[in-house]
C-alpha cells in the first residue's frame, strides 16, 4: 500500500467545495482544512504507484479551484495505532 499526502493551494471561493470533492474520492481517506502555506491536506491510501499518478492526474486534474499541489509520499508510519491493518480492509496485495 502507497500513502501519499497531498498538500494543496485551492482559491479561497472553492476551499469547501474542492474539501467535499476529494473526501468522495475512494483514494482519499482524510482531508483536512489548515493554516499556513497550504488550505488543504488530503491523506491518499491506495495500492501502488499507479493508483496515485490516476488520483493526482486524471482525478484531480479537472477539479475546480486547485492552483497548486505538493504530493508527499510516506515511507513509514511511525503510530501507537495499526494504521496497515486499518486501512488495507479489502485490499489485495
């Protein structure tokens, strides 16, 4: 399993929009509205590479409202919680 998170720049107008948007997204199990630099953060579980570059260039590509994106990708999770078997319900590897 890939995880990914995408810091995003989004037009004031369309932050809760592009939000409830991307929270549909199967790929996407969190997204989050913050302060700083960046107006939102969305956490992305998927199964391999591919599923990430289909999220990111086709799925988000056409989304209103998004000026800009930084895709991190996590190596490992350090948690006092299982996160694996949480979010791999379903998923064949």
């Amino acid at each position: 399993m890939v995880t990914a998170i995408i810091l995003m720049n989004v037009t004031r107008a369309a932050i809760n929009q592009v939000a409830e948007q991307m929270v549909e997204l199967d790929e996407i199990s969190e997204v989050y509205s913050v302060s700083g630099r960046y107006d939102l953060i969305a956490i992305v579980r998927v199964p391999n590479n591919r599923g990430l570059a289909a999220l990111v260039t086709e799925k988000m590509r056409d989304m209103q409202g998004i000026t800009h994106t930084e895709t991190l990708l996590a190596f490992k999770a350090y948690s006092r919680h299982d996160l694996a078997s949480m979010f791999s319900i379903g998923l064949e590897e």
